[in-house]
C-alpha cells in the first residue's frame, strides 16, 4: 500500500465524517435541544 493510497483513503474518511455531524447538527430533531442550550448563558442563576 502507497502512503498517497493511505492518505487519500483517510481524507475520504474524514470528509464522510464532517459530512455526517454537519447533517446530524442540522438535522430537525436536534433543535429544541440545541436551542435550549444556547440559552444557557443567558439564564441568570
């Protein structure tokens, strides 16, 4: 096995993977929970 091979190969899996949490982030189910924690700063104790 190449080291260019070996590369490309890991590029190829690391872009799936961003591809993947960039889709589960944006994804509508998530939402609710992600608004409610952007609004953990701004709560007052």
């Amino acid at each position: 096995m190449d080291i260019n091979l070996l590369r490309s190969i890991v590029t190829v899996i690391t872009l799936i993977t961003f591809v993947g949490i960039v889709i589960w982030a944006w994804s509508g189910r998530n939402r609710a929970r992600f608004e409610e924690a952007a609004r953990l700063p701004l709560e007052s104790d």
